[in-house]
C-alpha cells in the first residue's frame, strides 16, 4: 500500500467507502463524479501505478478486473444495453489517480 494513494486507502477500508463488490484482490464502487448512470471502479488492493507498470506477472489481475467488470455490469444491468470499460493512461490520457483502475461506464438506454 502506496501511504498517499487514495485508492490504496478506499481500497483497505480507510475512507468509509461502499463497496458494491470486494474479495481478495479487489473492489468495486460508485465513481463519485459519475459520467453516465452507471459509473464503477474496478481498483486492485494491490498497488499497481499505472497501465504503463504492468508485468507479465499482472496478467491474472487484469484477467479478474474484466470477468469482475463483465458481472458487475450483469448485476447494474447494463450488460445487454452495452457499456464501456476504460482505463486512463498516464495524465495526457486522463488518468487522475495514479493507482490502475478500470472504469464501467454504461445505463444510457437501460
């Protein structure tokens, strides 16, 4: 756990954040400055930077992100809609929060 990263504290439970869905290596909850209805960070507890300081060795985390992503869009109910998955790559990509994350972005047409 990075000390300043945010999504470090959200993730082991230090900033009273909801959690819709948590296990062992990572969270989920509601973007707090949402872009569409239905607006979720999939964040790993494990610290990763960036997309740009993925190893080989992520691939798993990767993997569970977007299986975790694909259920959490089931249960908003936005899998037959369609969504967005999107990661944000380094600040000239948007990324804030220099913590890896994905973001499920869908609800227009529910």
């Amino acid at each position: 756990m990075e000390k300043d990263c945010l999504f470090c504290k959200i993730s082991h439970g230090q900033m009273g954040t909801d959690f819709i869905y948590e296990n062992d290596n990572l969270v989920v909850f509601r973007d707090i400055n949402p872009h569409a209805p239905v607006h979720l960070l999939i964040v790993p507890k494990r610290h990763i930077r960036s997309v740009n300081d993925l190893s080989e060795a992520d691939s798993g985390i990767l993997a569970e992100m977007i299986l975790t992503a694909r259920q959490m869009a089931i249960r908003e109910k936005v899998d037959a809609s369609g969504y967005k998955l999107l990661f944000n790559v380094e600040k000239g990509g948007g990324q804030v929060i220099f913590h890896l994350h994905l973001h499920l972005i869908g609800g227009w047409d529910k």
